[in-house]
C-alpha cells in the first residue's frame, strides 16, 4: 500500500501552521519515477503523516512536476522551479523548514543506511523543534 503524502501548495501557510503547533515543515522532495521515494513514503513519512501525534507537519514537493507553489514568501512559482532554487537535485531529500523557510537541521539526501533512517528522521525533528522553542 502507497502511503501518499499531502503535495504541497502553500509553504507559506504550511509553515505558519507547523510552527504555530511548535513543530517544523518536513518537505520530501521527490520524482515520480524514485523507487526510494516510494519506500521513504511508505515506511516512514506515510505513517508519520497520518499519527495524530505528530511532532512534524509533512507535505511532498516533486521536482519533476510544474505543480503550481505560493513559496515561504507567499510569491508564486512552481514545485519544479522552487527545487531548483534550493538546489534539490539528488531524491529523496527530506528538508526541515522554520517558519520563514529557514533550515531548522540538516537536510537528509537518500535513503542511505535504510535500518537507521527512523533515527535520522527523529533526530533532525527534535533539532528543529528545539530551534523553534529556542526562538520564543
């Protein structure tokens, strides 16, 4: 079973939103033909996404897709375009964004050391919430 994710479209409102709970915007950036994007989603972010104690707020950006994007600064553009602002050229890469867009921890690029992966993820979540709660 696919486990989707909510593609994004507001990055603006996403990360209001997310910080508004104390909790960063986890973006999966990702192409539509990325085996490991498939199994990120299904075996870590799907599932994430749908626990109602979740300590992030995920959405999905394909950098292959001209899916149109209002970005963190509430400008207009496309998921394809904004990628590439951000230099996102290797999928997956998991991103965890502030509530201006600001990097909160370092951005996971892969699926490397899939037993691990969970760890990686929980930690970059607890560096970003406590950089959140730092700034209040």
């Amino acid at each position: 079973m696919e486990s989707s994710l909510i593609e994004a479209g507001d990055l603006a409102a996403d990360a209001r939103l997310a910080a508004g709970k104390g909790a960063p915007l986890v973006i999966l950036y990702s192409r539509e033909d990325c085996n490991w994007c498939a199994r990120l989603r299904r075996e870590y972010l799907g599932p994430m996404a749908r626990d109602p104690n979740a300590q992030a707020l995920l959405r999905e950006l394909h950098i292959d897709r001209d899916t149109p994007l209002i970005d963190f600064a509430g400008r207009r553009t496309s998921s394809a375009d904004f990628a590439r602002r951000l230099q996102v050229r290797l999928v997956p890469t998991v991103m965890f964004h502030g509530p201006d867009g600001e990097p909160l921890a370092e951005a996971i690029v892969g699926f490397r050391l899939a037993d691990f992966y969970g760890a990686y993820l929980e930690r970059a979540i607890e560096e970003s919430r406590a950089r959140l709660k730092a700034r209040k």
